[in-house]
C-alpha cells in the first residue's frame, strides 16, 4: 500500500500498515508545527453594570474575555463585542496586559447619529484603550481585530468595560460575544 497524502484519511487504510518516515515527518510531524494554537471564547450569559464607571472584567459567567500569555508570544485577536446601552450612560472598554506587552488595534464603529467613527490604539502601557463605544437602545457589535505582542513577563490580556457615565440605566455585554486568537509565535 502507498502512502501520498495525510491531509485526508485514507480509505483503504489498513490496521498495522505503518508509514515510512518521509512521509510521516512531512505530512503529520511538519504540519503539526506550523499548525497555530488558538484561543475561542464565548460568553454564556448577560453581563450587566450600572450606575459605575468602574471597569471590571468581562466574564460572562462562560469562558472570560481573556488570554492567558506566555513572554514573547505574539497575538491576532478578533474580538467580537455584543453589547447594548443607552446614550447616556454609554460603554467604554479597555484592556489589561503584561508588562511589557503591546496592543495594537483599529476599531471604526456608527456614533450616536449614524456616522463613522475611527478609533486607533497602539500602546505599551496597560490598562489600553478606553474605547468609547455610542450607545442606543438597541443591540450592538463592535468587531475590534487587534494585534498583541507580549514582552518578558507571563500573564492576562483581559476584556473589560465600565459606562461611560455612571446611569441607574443597565449597560450589557451580551452573551455570545467572542474571542478569537491565533497564536503567531
């Protein structure tokens, strides 16, 4: 039996038919090392603030909004942020990192009378951001693609928002946002 391909299984795979090392070394041991790990998180449920501007960490009560780091890697992240609040308190993000980390990120979102608003961030200094988001009666989803490159120290790139203004009005990062990463060294 000859083996040409490990990128589908074989149909006429035999039990005990071992394949020779030219073959397994390319097809199995070198894709697995340039295959990236990644990260997806879900949120499971409504996280709701109100009447504070102090951040805190988004959770969702499923997997965090957050990525645990070792020194040295280097992040693409797309996070994808349902969320919902009124004008007035409004929503605002940040994230937190290592020291010696640096977040870039680009995010271009509809203001509070429907024309686009372009944010920028690229920064070492943790907490980044303060991504002010407007805010309406109506659901929202801020798709933010960001780039993360970690210094020397291990830890947490974390999610977080505050309003805007503190509001007796609920201001919600809705269940069934998401985080998506690829690891790129």
């Amino acid at each position: 039996m000859a083996f040409t391909d490990y990128t589908s299984p074989a149909v006429d795979a035999v039990t005990g038919v071992v394949a020779p090392a030219s073959l397994w070394n390319t097809y199995v041991r070198d894709n697995g090392r340039v295959a990236a790990p990644h990260r997806i998180a879900l949120t499971t449920s409504d996280q709701t603030v109100n009447n504070s501007t102090t951040y805190v960490n988004v959770t969702g009560h499923g997997d965090p909004m957050a990525l645990t780091v070792a020194a040295n890697e280097v992040w693409l992240l797309w996070w994808m942020i349902l969320w919902l609040s009124p004008s007035t308190p409004d929503i605002k993000f940040e994230w937190t990192f290592p020291t010696a980390g640096q977040v870039t990120a680009d995010l271009a979102y509809l203001d509070a009378v429907n024309v686009v608003s372009h944010q920028n961030l690229s920064t070492t200094t943790s907490p980044a951001g303060d991504f002010t988001a407007a805010g309406s009666n109506n659901n929202k989803l801020l798709a933010l693609p960001m780039h993360y490159v970690n210094g020397a120290n291990a830890g947490t790139l974390q999610l977080r928002f505050a309003q805007f203004a503190a509001n007796a009005s609920n201001t919600i990062v809705r269940s069934n946002s998401t985080l998506w990463g690829v690891k790129l060294a």
